[in-house]
C-alpha cells in the first residue's frame, strides 16, 4: 500500500484544526495535522479490512470498484465534540457512515473505531455498493453483514445465541421481516413468541433489548448462510437481490431446497445454532 500525504483543500464544513490527506488504495484519510499516527492506523485497517470484507462475502472480483475517484473518504475529527457536531450525532455516537457519499466518520483515538465502527460500517457501504438500494433488501441482511463483518465478535455472536437457545427466546423471522429497529427507542415494549416455543406465551422485551438481540440473530444468519453454504452462493444470493429478484426467488435459486424459502432458512437455521 502506497500513501501520499497532502494538504487538505475544503475545510469550510469541518472544525478548526489543519486537515491534511492520506492517500490509499481504496482510501482517502482526512484527519488534523496531530494525529498522524492514528491516520496511519486507520488507513492500514482499512486496506486490511477491504481484502478480508470482500473475500468473506464473496465479493473479492468484484471490489475494484473504490479505487481512483471513487475511493471512499474516511473523516476522522479531533474529539468526539467536534464529531458529534459536525456530523450531527448524538454524544454517545463513536462513528457514522454517509451511505450516498460514501463516507466514514469517528475522531481521534476512539476506542471502539478501528476494531468495531471501521470493519461495520465498511461492510455496510461495500453490501450495499454491490446490492444497491432497489431490490427487496431486508434489514436484517443489511446489518448482519454489518455485524458479521466485525471479526473479533463472532465467537461472541455464536456464544450469545447458545445462550438464548437454552432460554429458548429467540425472534421468529417472520418478525425480524417486519420489524424497523433502527426507529426503536427504550420507551417501546415487544411482546415476542419465541421461535423456539411459538405455542408458549411471549416473553416480553424493552426496545434496547429487543434491539440487541435483533442484532445478534441477523450475525448469525448471515454467518450461518456463509460458513454452512460458502461465500460463492452467498454472492449469487445478493445478486439476485440486486438484479430485482424478490427475496424467496433469490434464496429458491441460490440455496439448497432445505432453505429455498424462509420458513425453511429459519428451520435450517435453528438447528444450526442449537448444534454450535
């Protein structure tokens, strides 16, 4: 990998400090002039996770497409102060990404960004290159790749889903369909017939909770259709997706016929977890 240091030109929407550029392949790192370093760290990660994001999801002969112009622009600011500012996020927010622009945004040294938000939010951005945003795209699969693409966590993700097999409270897919967690807030209370006893009465969740393991079971789908069939058929899947297939035609002409519908990738799926 290849870096070229250069001074940054437009600096009206950002806070005061002395951007600079560093040049990558597939990157352009804005940062302040003081934090070098971690420019450095980032743009390593970054080529690093490029490689591993497209291998795993298939997609490696098809990634040419962020280098030269089209390469993807990664802002880091000096706190979380002047991110929270200028990206207009909440305090909490430790980094972003802007999926029209093509961008990516945290600040300087924070904690979670190169082994979390960075490899996340680029998977977020590198689906949704190949996918677009006109097929039948549930949100589940958009997030699971998110979530999966976080290598570090997937023992994590598959140690977690042991648990709630044994506690047997599990989202049905049916619902994971319907539901928009990204608007979910604290305030709201599911009720949810577990997959695992749909004759028992539901378990009742707050919408962090609910959210959580949303997040958790869209992992292990992804995860469950990439390790148990490969990436190849995987990449088939999305692609049908993006060529405007709905989601049962894509998965009936991608998958075996144990999981050509979603009744039977959520039954495959649950024996699965429960043999991990």
């Amino acid at each position: 990998m290849v870096a070229t240091l250069v001074q940054l030109c437009n600096v009206e929407a950002f806070a005061s400090c002395e951007w600079e550029e560093l040049k990558g392949t597939h990157f352009i790192v804005n940062f302040c002039k003081d934090d070098l370093s971690f420019a450095r760290e980032i743009l390593r990660e970054a080529e690093k996770n490029y490689s591993r994001i497209a291998h795993y999801l298939g997609y490696a002969r098809y990634s040419n497409f962020w280098t030269w112009e089209h390469r993807v622009k990664i802002y880091i600011y000096p706190d979380r102060r002047s991110f929270s500012q200028a990206r207009k996020r909440p305090q909490w927010s430790e980094g972003m990404a802007d999926y029209t622009k093509k961008e990516i945004a945290s600040y300087a040294q924070s904690k979670n960004f190169l082994e979390t938000i960075l490899p996340h939010e680029m998977a977020h951005l590198m689906f949704r290159d190949f996918v677009g945003f006109q097929g039948e795209v549930p949100l589940w699969l958009d997030e699971g790749v998110a979530q999966w693409a976080e290598a570090k966590r997937r023992q994590e993700v598959k140690a977690l889903m042991r648990v709630f097999v044994k506690r047997k409270t599990l989202i049905p897919l049916k619902r994971m369909m319907t539901s928009n967690v990204r608007n979910v807030t604290n305030r709201n209370i599911f009720r949810v017939y577990s997959s695992l006893r749909p004759e028992a009465a539901p378990f009742v969740m707050r919408g962090n909770n609910f959210v959580k393991l949303y997040y958790l079971q869209a992992a292990s789908l992804v995860g469950f259709l990439i390790e148990r069939f490969g990436t190849e058929r995987f990449t088939n899947f999305c692609r049908g997706l993006r060529d405007g297939k709905a989601l049962r035609e894509a998965l009936k002409s991608s998958y075996p016929q144990s999981v050509s519908t979603m009744e039977g990738l959520e039954a495959e799926w649950l024996q699965y977890i429960q043999q991990e």
